[in-house]
C-alpha cells in the first residue's frame, strides 16, 4: 500500500513556529500520512549553522512532539558532506520503493530552484508542493517557466502523476525567519511568539544563540 510522505528540509537554526505552520498545514490539505522535517547537516547553499546539527535535532523533536504527523528524518544529520536534495530523495526512494515523496519548498526557493542540483533528477522523484512566503512571487525567476511545463491547479489533478509535478498551496503566511529569531535570541529580546515552549527552553538551557 502506498504511503504518501511530504518532506520539509532546511537547517532549522533554530524550528520556529512557521515551520510547524507550514507542516501542519501540507499535512492536512494535501491529506499526507505524514510530514517529515529533514534537518540538513551541511546546507549547500548557504552559511553552516551556528549550532550543532545534534542540538538543531533535538529542537525539531521538541517542536514536533504535540503533533502525531509530523516526524523527523535523520537521513542528512550524519552526513559529513554537504546535503543535496536529489541525493535524499534517491536514498529515500530506494529505502521505501513502496512510497510516494512530495517535496515542500517555498516560493522563494521555487524562484532559484534551476540552480538546485540536478534539479531535474528531483522532479523524477518527487512532486513539489510549493508553500507562499511572503515577499516572493510565482512570476520571479525560475516560477513562471517551472510552472508553465509542471504545474498544476489542484491536488487532483497532481494525483494522476507519479512525480514530477507542481503545486502552489494555499498556505496562510507567518512572516517569521530563523535569521530574526537568532538575532533577537542575542540581544535577549522576547521571542515566545515565535518559538514552541519547549525549543525556547532548550535554548535558554543549552545558552545557545548568544551573543
């Protein structure tokens, strides 16, 4: 029987509540079995987070703790190269031929996505689920001719496909990013808006994002 696995990636230096948002939502709209939060060990397109990606896993468990569908994949943590997406989704689909990936970026990331790569292998193996950020737009960058030869209108319609397609969600926008929390979390100012109890715990515990 087919599982269907959505696959939220990215450093989560530190999860914060978009994050959650945002997984909790492709969960329900798009009636996954289940969401995974894929931490990256090594990103390879950005900065190497300040914090170990041990201590960045455990915060995505703490975050993840209250909500049964959403789980963590450890693939890339003991990584010691860089992680690349299309290298995870092979492991993950030789790991469980019997599932069916859906890969969930935003839209700034579906702006640059032809960089990404082998952009090209990851459509072979996933669907993209593209969730709003605010400040991005679908007619940016790569967006219009990504979803001029893949997109679709609806999940219905992605269903007939195996992989290899679009889709833009609804997604209600929370203008929160993992820079401003670390910022903030330096110079001490109030972030329980943004961080789960739990996670802001474990920073204040750990000392972690200081100055």
């Amino acid at each position: 029987m087919t599982k269907y696995i959505g696959l939220l990636g990215g450093t989560f230096d530190p999860i914060h509540n978009g994050h959650i948002a945002c997984a909790d939502f492709v969960l329900r709209y798009c009636a996954l079995d289940q969401v995974r939060l894929m931490p990256c060990h090594l990103p390879a397109h950005r900065a190497t987070p300040g914090v170990s990606a041990a201590e960045r896993a455990t915060m995505v468990q703490l975050a993840i703790s209250g909500h049964p569908g959403l789980q963590l994949e450890r693939l890339e943590l003991d990584k010691t190269s860089p992680s690349y997406t299309v290298d995870s989704l092979r492991l993950l689909r030789q790991r469980e031929p019997d599932s069916q990936f859906y890969f969930i970026i935003g839209t700034d990331s579906l702006c640059s996505f032809c960089s990404w790569k082998d952009w090209q292998g990851i459509l072979q193996l996933c669907h993209l689920l593209v969730c709003q950020r605010p400040g991005y737009r679908t007619t940016d960058g790569d967006a219009p001719a990504l979803l001029t030869q893949y997109g679709v209108n609806s999940l219905a319609a992605m269903q007939h496909y195996a992989q290899g397609r679009i889709l833009l969600l609804p997604n209600p926008l929370h203008d929160v990013s993992a820079s401003q929390i670390r910022s903030q979390l330096a110079s001490a100012n109030a972030v329980q808006n943004t961080l789960d109890p739990a996670v802001l715990n474990y920073i204040q515990t750990q000392q972690l994002y200081q100055a």
